[in-house]
C-alpha cells in the first residue's frame, strides 16, 4: 500500500471506531432512559424507516402495551411519552444499521481499486459479518426484557452485548493503527521495557475486567446503591457482600458486591496504569509515539475514573453514565494505541 493509501484506509477505519464510541454512547442513553424495550419486533431492512403514519405508532405502542415493562413502569404514559422512548431506540438501531454501509460501502470500493490487500479485505469483511452477528445479540439480550415481571434485559445478555461490540471496536481500531504505522518503532530491547510491555499487558487485561464489572453494575442497577465515595454506607466492603450462596452468585446478581468489585478493579485497574506510567515515563529507549501514548494513557484513565466516581455520587444521571460507558470504551482504545506503540520489531 501507498503512503497516501495507508492514511486514507486508517482515517476511515478510525472514523468506524467514532461511529463505534457513538453507538456505545447511545446504547447507554437507550439503557439508562429504558428505551431498549420500545421496538417490539426486529427488522434488520424495513426497520430503517421509522414510523410515518398515526395507525403506525398506534400499532407500535400497542405492541410496547403488552409487555410487562409497559405495565410496571409506564402504564397510561400515552403515545407522546412511547414516542420519546421509541426514538432514543430506533436510533440506536438505525446507528448500527449506518455503522455497516459505512464499512461495506467503502470496503467494496477500496477493493475493486486495488488500494487494499485481499487478506485485509477478507478480514475487513469479516469485520462486517461482526457486525451483523451484534445486531442479532441486541435482539438476543432485548428478547430477555419481554419475559413476565421483567423491566429490563437480562445483566448476563447486556455484558455479551457490550463485549462483543468491545471486541469489534478493538479489532478494528487495531487494525487502524497497523495500516497508519505498519512498522514498529526501533524501540531498545532493555529490561525495563520488558518491564513496561508487562505491565502494560496486565493493565489492559484489568480494564477488560472492570468494563465487564461495570456491565453487571449496569444490568443489575447496582449504581443507584450506595452512593458515596470511598465507602458504602459506613463501611470500605458492605457488611451484605456475602449475603448469597453459592459465593460466586454474588459477584453477578448481588447489587452490594456487584457495586464494590467494580470499584474495587477500576483501583486496580488505576494504580496499574500509575505503574505503567512510573516505569515507561523513565525508560529510556522508548520511541516518541510510545512516550506519547503513554502521556495520554495518563490523562484518559484519570477521566475515567473522575468520571466513575462522578456518575456514582450523582446517583447515576442519564448523561453521566453515558459518558462514563463511552469514554471506557475510549480508554480502551488508548490502551490499545500504548500497547501498539510498545510493540516488538
């Protein structure tokens, strides 16, 4: 590939990973404001078009009229207050549907032109059949809100759905950052920046942990529970962590335990990332993109967990935890730029 081709195909695999962020940003909204259940039926073509007639919503809302969260959470808000909710979905679903013309579209061209290799086409277009296959896991994990007494999708079906669209983020955001620097930098092989790579490598195994935590927190509401930082309630491990049994039933469904495990790892995952920073900032050997990233790596997970902290204290606002989901998702991604830019010749 050309210089000139290198830089056109990253731009748009990075504007993929923006459109990503985007999507991750409005399933949060969808989540927090109970949207997700709105849109009774999935229609990966007609669904694109939204509503255009009055007997049209009538349908749609008597459809939302039969589930259980109507009727526990919103019975006799109307057809204005299902609209409001409605939309917060459709463009949820819309926003995927847009994600895979962007990707196909352009792949398509990029390969007849010859600006691609066929490996990379093959597993761009992989990428794409990803894609489609996490449109039928957010089908998979909103089927779970329409069992009876439910308001809600099931934690376990919304962790899957956000890991696998994590995993398609990172593998193309990966793929970005390979096609604008194809050549690792000449980094000196020293111990201490074996140091460095391994402690990057256990802080990014951390992270993924803390954002699986942070879905079990959201699943199961256990953000709206105690609400102070650094203790809950009194106390630095609530005196109810241990309250069911099996054990390890807690880490999933009790909300106490749910909340302090994720705390606790987001620590971890922090002090981890000071580690990081402590010994790569005074390696020396590291090329200038890697003391870059690692500068920036620095200034995200302390957003981050400011953030965290922040959606916590304000008992979880619809903006906040939004924010808070999305920018894991960026934090994320600027691990993965710091173990790229760590990466052997």
């Amino acid at each position: 590939m050309t210089d000139a081709s290198r830089r056109l195909v990253s731009g748009w695999l990075f504007a993929l990973c923006f459109m990503l962020l985007g999507m991750i940003a409005i399933g949060g909204v969808t989540r927090l404001t109970g949207s997700g259940l709105s849109i009774m039926d999935w229609q990966p073509v007609s669904g694109m078009i939204p509503p255009l007639s009055h007997a049209e919503w009538e349908r749609l809302f008597a459809l939302y009229q039969t589930i259980p969260q109507y009727h526990l959470q919103h019975e006799g808000f109307g057809l204005a207050g299902f609209q409001k909710i409605f939309w917060a979905e459709w463009i949820h679903r819309f926003w995927g549907r847009l994600m895979g013309l962007t990707l196909l579209l352009p792949l398509l061209w990029f390969t007849l032109r010859g600006m691609i290799t066929r490996a990379l086409a093959v597993r761009l277009f992989v990428f794409f059949i990803l894609g489609g296959l996490q449109g039928a896991i957010g089908w998979f994990m909103v089927a779970s809100g329409f069992r009876p007494d439910s308001t809600a999708v099931e934690p376990v079906r919304l962790v899957l759905h956000l890991s696998a669209a994590l995993i398609l983020y990172a593998a193309i955001l990966w793929t970005a950052f390979s096609i604008r620097w194809p050549t690792p930098e000449t980094t000196r092989q020293t111990p201490d920046t074996r140091i460095v790579r391994a402690l990057a490598f256990c802080a990014t195994g951390l992270l993924c942990v803390t954002i699986l935590a942070g879905g079990f927190t959201a699943g199961t509401h256990a953000g709206f529970l105690f609400n102070s930082f650094p203790l809950m309630d009194g106390h630095l491990i609530p005196t109810d962590y241990a309250q069911l049994s099996p054990f390890w039933l807690n880490w999933f469904v009790n909300k106490a335990a749910v909340q302090f495990d994720h705390r606790l790892l987001a620590t971890l995952t922090a002090l981890t990332i000071g580690a990081v920073l402590l010994v790569g900032l005074r390696t020396r050997g590291l090329g200038r993109r890697a003391q870059n990233s690692l500068i920036l790596l620095g200034w995200a997970v302390l957003i981050q967990y400011a953030l965290g902290v922040t959606t916590l204290l304000l008992v979880v606002p619809v903006w906040a935890g939004a924010v808070h989901q999305t920018f894991a998702a960026v934090l994320l991604g600027v691990m993965l730029f710091v173990l790229h830019s760590l990466r052997r010749a």
